[in-house]
C-alpha cells in the first residue's frame, strides 16, 4: 500500500474522478461540481426571450429542498450532525460537497447525489414560496453591500452581458420565478456530461475502484426525466460564453470607497502564474504591490492579484479599493511596483522565493486541507497538470518539489513577469471601476 499522499485522476465510464489520497487521516470528502453554470441563464433569454437571471442560485437552494430519499428536515439532520456540508454558484459552475470520517462514506455519497441529482419535482409550493423568500432576501443583502455588489458586476460589465446577469440577480426578477421554471432548468443541469467528481479518502481505508463502484451505484438511483421543457446542447452553450476583451468601463456603485478592477489575458500556465502572482503580490521584498500600496502609501487595507476563470479560461486580476480621489495614484503604484519587481528580478531573487515558497508549503501543509489545491489547479487548467501527474501519482510532496524546481522554473518565472510587465505598460488590460 502507498503511504504517501498522492492525487490522480481516473477516467471510468465517461466519468472524470478526482482522488486526494490522505492516508491514516480517516477523513472523507465528496464533491460534485456541474460544469454548467448561472451561464444557462443567457443560453434560455437568448432562446426564448424569458428573464431567468439568478435562477441558477436559487436552483442550488432548492436542492436542498425534498430530495428523492429524504424530508427537507430528514436530509438537513444529516447535514448538521454527520458532517459538513454546502453548494455554491457562479457562471461556469455549480458544486455541492459534503465532507465527514470514512465510517460515513455512504452517507456522504448518498447527501450528495440526493441534492445534485434533486429534480425539484418532490417540492410542494409552500416550500418553493418559502426558500424563494430566502433567495430574494439574500438579494436585496447582497445590494446593500457596495463592495460585494462591484465585484459581482465587474464580469457582468466586461462581457457586456445583461445587467441582471450575475449569478444572484435582483429580488423582482427572483420574484417571478415559478417551481415549473426552476424544474425545467434543473433538467437541463442534469442532462449533460460535464460533471467533475473530486474525492479526498483515506487510501488505508478504501480504495478508489470501491469507491467509484459506491458512486456509480447511487448516481444510477437518479433518474433524470427525459420530459425536457428546453433542449440545449453542449455547443449552443458554449457559443453563449464570452471573453473579456481590453477596454475601460465605469459601474454605477454607491460606495465611498473608489474600487478598482483589472483584468489581463497572459496566463500560460497556472502554477507558474500563481507562484508569480503569489510574488508580485506579496513577497517581492520592498517592491511588491502590498508594499508599494499599502505599507509605503496607505492607500488601502488590502489588494488583491490572482488568477480568476471567465469563461472557462484562468486570466489575471488585480482588485483594489481606495479613498476616492486616489483612483490615479493607485494605478501609477500598480505600475510602478510591477516594473520594479520585474526590473529587480534575478536568479537569486528567484532562489531566495523558492526557498520561502518550500518553507510556506512545509507550514501550510500542516493543515491537511491544504493538499485540495491540487482539485483547483486541476478545475482551472487541467492540462498544466499533466508534466507531473505522474509524479503526483505516486507521492505528492515530491510533485511540490518538481513542481518547484521543473516547472516553474527561473526562466518560466522571468518570463512570466516579464510579460505581465509588458501588458502593464502597454496598457493591455481590461478596467472597470465606479
Ligand atoms: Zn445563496
């Protein structure tokens, strides 16, 4: 038996299954992620001319609503005292995952396809009226946060898509959204291929073929009713998809704070774009955006540089709020602390952050949970994976060191900062800001 923690990928019967082998942990996890997101919402109004924004949120609650095998109450029981539970929404995705020991494989399992593969149909109008409430008032909570509110419409804005087009909606559109809709959509969820399965187990306690065995059996409890109210096939959802492209635009926004976005199309490869990122934000001594903007300037408590998915695709982006009237500052100090930490960067700078980068693991690693980023980098381009999947097989620790030393090398890392530095000063980049 491999006592290492290893992470692969096994491909069985059409099905793609994640394993994060956490040996003698006695922990176990399942997650479903539905590779089709609130995007639908597009692909119906573009059809039909019907406003359904936001109904791919409320659709996630009300998985949660009288599933095929449980009550309301029964199925939440088991969520509060047998372990951890929840589901999230966005435009290219919607998970639902349940973690607990491995004496609740079953149970685990059986949670999770009880509310993804939940067809609505079991809900009585009182309990569709009651979570609609709900939804509506999460809402009119989400307008009330001026923050939350600008990033939420940033890629709405980018893409130039509907308004309402966010993934939450507004509460008077979500008011008119009835059970028929709601089933009918779901269908649609439940009616393609595109699903990811990520599973982290205890390899001492079960092995990978047993558990797939577990999941095909309880996926093939769940009918899907081939009743289907739209028909939308996997190439008219995507040519509904769009990417930013580099312009300027402002969002009405009432907050005090002057929020700023950018976005840039430039990531190659996604752990050689994180590392950087992780550089140019934070650990570039003296030069990066945290110390340029915040400890030298004090022009916010935070910032933000990662790697974002639109559309299915990873992009760069860089998130800052600032007191009004330092709009301008802000983005000569982007500027400024980006071209100096590229100018700066030398082969021993790369060798000391490296060296910080394996200490950081050694720490974080700690905390077991951290081993999940490998599912993220594997959600956001899994092809960057495929160099050191087979190290990953076998040991992940030594894939962090090839990962490391291999793959985002010092040429790799040059590279990469060289050419966000050219994207920065060429003014190649989207912005949206109010
Ligand atoms: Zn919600």
């Amino acid at each position: 038996m491999n006592t290492n923690k290893t992470f692969k990928t096994v491909e069985k019967n059409g099905k793609k299954y994640n394993f994060l082998a956490l040996p003698g942990t006695g922990f176990f996890k399942f997650e479903l992620i539905n590779l089709y997101g609130s995007n639908i919402e597009r692909v119906i109004e573009n059809k039909t001319a019907k406003n359904i924004y936001g109904i791919s949120h409320f659709i996630e609650h009300l998985s949660f609503k009288s599933p095929v095998d449980f009550t309301s109450d029964e199925l939440m029981n088991i969520g509060r005292n047998e372990g951890v539970f929840n589901a999230s929404t966005n435009h290219d995705r919607i998970n639902y995952w349940f973690k607990t020991t491995a004496s609740n494989i079953d149970t685990a399992i059986n949670f999770v396809c009880n509310v993804a593969q939940n067809d609505l149909t079991k809900i009585s109008q009182d309990e569709f009226n009651i979570e609609k409430d709900v939804v509506y008032n999460e809402a009119k909570r989400g307008q009330d946060n001026f923050q939350q509110m600008f990033y939420r419409d940033v890629k709405t804005k980018l893409l130039d898509y509907h308004i309402e087009d966010n993934v939450i909606g507004i509460p008077e559109t979500i008011d008119t959204f009835t059970l028929q809709d709601a089933i009918d959509i779901k269908n649609i969820f439940l009616s393609h291929e595109n699903i990811m399965y990520n599973i982290t187990y205890d390899n001492t306690i079960i092995d990978e073929n047993q558990i797939i065995e577990k999941i095909e059996k309880e996926l093939a409890r769940f009918k899907v009713s081939s009743k289907q109210t739209y028909k939308v096939s996997h190439k008219e959802y995507q040519e509904h998809l769009k990417l930013p492209t580099n312009k300027t635009l402002k969002v009405q926004n009432n907050s005090k704070q002057a929020m700023t976005s950018i976005v840039m199309d430039g990531v190659e490869n996604t752990l050689v774009m994180s590392a950087t990122l992780n550089y140019l934000s934070q650990l570039a001594t003296d030069t990066s955006l945290n110390d340029i903007i915040r400890i030298k300037n004090g022009l916010t408590y935070g910032i933000q540089f990662r790697t974002q998915i639109i559309s299915y695709k990873p992009y760069i982006t860089f998130a800052c709020d600032v007191t009004r009237g330092n709009e301008n500052k802000l983005l000569e100090l982007f500027k400024e602390s980006i071209n100096l930490s590229a100018n700066n960067f030398s082969k021993d700078k790369y060798d000391k952050y490296m060296k910080t980068m394996s200490l950081k693991r050694t720490i974080g690693n700690l905390n077991l949970a951290s081993y999940e980023i490998w599912f993220g980098f594997n959600y956001i381009q899994a092809k960057d994976l495929d160099p050191v999947r087979q190290i990953l097989e076998n040991n992940i620790d030594d894939g962090y060191k090839f990962v490391h030393s291999k793959i985002i090398s010092y040429v790799q890392m040059y590279d990469a900062i060289q050419n966000i530095k050219q994207l920065v000063n060429n003014d190649k980049f989207a912005k949206v800001y109010n």
